[in-house]
C-alpha cells in the first residue's frame, strides 16, 4: 500500500552544531554528541507565523518534514551507578510503527522523557530526533495523573470508574498542551506534517493550528471515544472538540468512536457534518481565509505482526513454550490473560468466571490453569491500589480453596516480561482471554494470534474491545459482563475441536498478519498528505507513486 514518503533533511553548509552533553548508546554503542544551544534556539526569539501568532524561533537546518507529538518519547531512559544516563527503545507499538518512517524522513519525535524537573537539551536516538517537553513534579500530577488519568481515561472508558472534575487539573491540561504545540510549532518546516497522539495532547491541533496555518495536521486517539451523553459530563467538552478540530485529520480505533466524535460535533458547535467531513472556519475575523475541511474516521491500529510471527518461531521460544507447560504440571487446557492491571481490563470478571468454573466442577485444577499477567500500572493511584488488592485477594481465595499441591488454580504476576517471554506464553497457551470491559484496541490479542504459527489455540475476546471488529469471525466473542454467559464461552474455547480452532485461527491470522503496524501508518498517513490543502503552493514533495487508502466506514448519521 502507498504511503507518504519525506524527503531527507539536509543540513546547510556551515551548519554544523557545537559540542554538548554526551548520551550513552548503550543499544548502539555508540556516544552521541547534542547541541547545547538547540533548546535555548527553540525557546527564544520568535517568529511570527502567517496567523499573526509568536512561536519560537529555530534555524533552517533544525526543522523537518515530519514532527510526531506524543505524551512519551520513544526512549526510556537509566541512571548508572556513576550518573551516566542512558536509553533504550521503547517497546510500544507506535515506536514500531513510526520509526522507520522517521528514520528515513529524519523527523522529529516531541515528548516527555517521563522525569520531573528535567531541562533536556534534544538528542538523536535510534536515528530519531528526539525533543523533550519537560514537565514539573506538579504538572505531572495535575496534567498527567490527575485531569489525563483521572478525569479523561475513565471518562472515555465508559464511566467504569468515576471521573474526577477539578478547574485545576483543567488549567495544567491546557498549559501543558500549550507547550507541546509551540515545541511542534518551532521545529516543524512550512507546510510540514506534524501527527499528534492520544488523549493527554487534545487541545495540541487548535493551539498548533493557531500558531502554524501552514501545516497539515494529524490527530490519532487510541484510546474509545465515548458517546455523546457521557462525554457531555466533561465540564471542558467544546474546548475539547475545538481542539481536536484543529487537526485534517482526527483518526479513531473505530467507526463507532468517529461516529460518537462526528455527533459531538453536531451537538456541541455550529459547524456543518456531512459523512466524515466537517466544515471548519477558523478566523471569523479574516474573510480571505478559505473553510477547512476536517475528516474523521477510523483506522484500527496494529502489531509488527511479522516480527512476532518470525519470533515465535524460534528454537528458543518454542523451548520456553514446552518448559512452561512443564512447570504448570502439563495441563489438558492452559488459559491465559495478559493485561496491564487497569480496572478497564476486566481482570475481575475473567478470575471471577474461572473460579465459578471450578466450583461448579466444570473445570479442574487437574487438567485446567490460569496463567494471569497482571504488568503494574499507575501505582500511585488510589482506584488502581485497590484494584490490586482486589484481584490479588480473590486469586488467593481461590488458589486457598481450589489448589492442590503441584497444581496451583491460578498462577498470577504481577510485573512484566521481555517479548520473548511473552511470544512463549502465547505459544503456550490454549486459550487466550481477552475480557476487557472497553478497550481502544487490545494489541494482545493480536499479539497472540501473530504467535500462533501452529493454527492453534483459541481467542475469547470482548464484544466491547476495538479488536473484535476486525477478529470477531475468528475469536469467541463474549460480554464479560455477563459471568454465566463468560463461563459458557470459557469452556466452549477449552473443549473446541482442533479442527475448529485451526480453522478459526488462520481467519485470524489473515487479518493480523495482512494488517501490520507499518500499514496503519501509512494509510493514516496517505490520508492526511492526500487532503486538500489551503495552502496547495506550499504543499512539500511526497512518493509521486501514493495513493490514498481508505480508512474504514464512518456512519453518516447517529453514533453506531
């Protein structure tokens, strides 16, 4: 499929960038050299764009086609024993997907480095320019754990836990938004593409619009947008839907969710919908300036799917596989759940259906075990605390009542593993469950399904996940809100006939496989850079060869 392609950056002659700070290659092993006057560049001086708006001002040669915004660099960083800090890529999806892209186009990545109090200088990673936002102690409990985790995630989430409304964590929200779109702003070349990421940064397309009419401008919520009555609940709702309009584009995990966003526009402003489009004006005050045209729709986000299929693959996968059903005691049925422990994750209702299983003698601890990987997530906050209490507190009843020696009911985690580890567990496993109560997506399930180069094994996957839009004519779709019908579903998995299963399974895999991680860039991408431009002289040179890919159906109408 076609994508957008960038030019290379090249840097003027003469200028080439003084000595700086070192950061340790630890991945690379090489010692990378960063200017020590390029954040002072970017946050001095200003430059007035077209709209009349300052922005930092930077030199030539430190601007790029393409700028990605996200709440997190594509790094994490250490601390040695002797105070040298190093870094190594980040395992997530999107650092997967954008990176080679990057790399060739030698964008800029805009993101916090996940410390407080820190004035990073920018630095190049992996071949990616990476530009820290620096956030306080402070900001990072009122932006981040306080109006982005507490207020927005369950909000979008459907209310499964309440939302906490406070003017204050509102105001950082902003302030901190602001400082990631003038960062964007001041690195971006005319005309550039700059994608922003996620929920944390909604209000960044209006502030960036607002500063840079120039640019072409990509919005991706990975996260569900809610319907229209519960997202009314947010006392900022129209700030918040002006600034996703500030985007060309606004990408959802699913139609449903740009359905629900198209309707909030409706109710919210006075602007005019018509399928995806929505026609925006953004400066009332200047006649000459001609309505934009916003598309909304989904684009379901996925794996490297490739490199997990090739990774379990391997002798050494395949020989950890063998080993953990050893040390389980080599069960009839291995079940398994991977999740972060969230409350959106259904972990509850997944513990709580095994255990009604084993009571009511349907499964044994003989010939059946539950393998649940719980990673820590948001320690420091009180409903993620008792969600841990919780859980562990009803594994341990149940391993109390049901546990033989040798065969433990459940055999629960509570931390983290590399992608080997996790490719053997995958392979290991018979069942794969997957009850979260809302997901955006759930790249775990196809995770499972990329590991499964066998054809065997069975997905339980949640009606209310992104995923079972695209995997629900292969998974066993359930309501994991419903405990007797869960249980059903649960033993209809571990008593499949494998020549169900392998069917099910490669109707899978076709969909995992075929849908990679690279092509959910480069159709939102292709997109984006196939829009129509106000400003078609400025338009930067893109893969002649390109076409625009079709994102996935959005209701005209009422939210589906």
């Amino acid at each position: 499929m076609g994508g957008a392609t960038f030019p290379e950056r090249r840097q003027e002659p003469g200028g080439s960038l003084g000595p700086g700070p070192e950061v340790n290659n630890k991945q690379s092993g090489e010692l990378r050299t960063v200017a020590d006057n390029e954040t002072q560049q970017a946050s001095s001086g200003e430059a007035e764009t077209e709209a009349g708006r300052a922005v930092p001002d930077t030199t030539p040669d430190e601007r790029y086609d393409l700028v990605v915004v996200a709440n997190r660099l594509p790094v994490d960083f250490t601390t040695d024993d002797d105070g040298a800090i190093s870094w190594k890529r980040s395992p997530g999806g999107l650092v997967t997907a954008l990176g080679p892209m990057m790399r060739a186009s030698e964008g800029a990545w805009v993101g916090w480095s996940g410390a407080a109090d820190t004035e990073d200088d920018p630095f190049d990673a992996d071949d990616i320019r990476c530009v820290p936002v620096g956030l306080s102690a402070a900001e990072i409990e009122l932006y981040y754990e306080g109006f982005s985790n507490d207020t927005l995630w369950p909000l979008y989430h459907d209310v499964i836990a309440p939302p906490s409304f406070h003017r204050q964590w509102w105001e950082a929200y902003r302030k901190v938004n602001r400082r990631f779109a003038e960062k964007a702003a001041a690195l971006a070349k005319e005309g550039a593409v700059v994608w922003v990421h996620d929920y944390q940064l909604q209000l960044v397309p209006a502030m960036l619009r607002e500063m840079r009419p120039d640019l072409r401008i990509g919005f991706f919520n990975h996260i569900p947008f809610p319907p229209l009555e519960i997202f009314s609940q947010l006392p900022w709702r129209r700030q918040v839907v002006q600034g996703l309009l500030g985007a060309d584009l606004v990408g959802f995990q699913r139609a449903g969710d740009a359905a629900n966003f198209i309707r909030a526009v409706r109710r919210l402003t006075d602007l005019t919908t018509r399928g995806q489009m929505i026609t925006v004006t953004d400066d009332e005050a200047r006649r000459d300036m001609p309505a934009r045209h916003v598309r909304a729709a989904a684009f379901p986000i996925s794996i490297d799917s490739a490199h997990f299929d090739a990774l379990a693959q391997t002798p050494e996968v395949q020989a950890r596989a063998r080993e953990i059903r050893a040390e389980l005691g080599n069960p009839r049925v291995m079940m398994l759940g991977v999740d972060r422990l969230d409350y959106t994750k259904g972990i509850r209702h997944r513990i709580k259906a095994y255990g009604e299983l084993l009571a009511d003698g349907r499964l044994t601890v003989t010939d059946a075990t539950l393998v649940q990987v719980a990673s820590p997530s948001r320690e420091n906050v009180d409903a993620y605390q008792q969600l841990r209490e919780d859980v562990e507190g009803l594994v341990g009843r149940i391993n109390g009542e049901y546990g033989e020696i040798g065969h433990s009911a459940i055999n629960y985690m509570h931390h983290s593993y590399p992608a080997e580890e996790m490719a053997a567990l995958y392979l290991a496993a018979d069942v794969m469950l997957v009850t979260s109560l809302r997901d955006g997506m759930n790249l775990v399930a196809k995770e499972y399904v990329a590991a499964r180069s066998d054809d065997q094994g069975v997905l339980v996957l949640s009606e209310f996940t992104g995923a079972a839009d695209e995997l629900g004519r292969g998974a066993l779709l359930c309501n994991p809100h419903d405990i007797d019908g869960l249980k059903d579903i649960m033993v209809r998995a571990a008593t499949m006939e494998p020549r169900e299963s392998r069917k099910r399974m490669r109707r899978l895999r076709r969909a995992v496989l075929e849908n990679d991680v690279a092509r959910w860039s480069q159709t939102f991408l292709g997109v984006l850079t196939a829009l129509p431009s106000r400003f078609p002289d400025r338009e930067r040179s893109y893969d002649a060869d390109a076409r625009e890919p079709e994102p996935h159906d959005v209701l005209d109408g009422e939210d589906s």
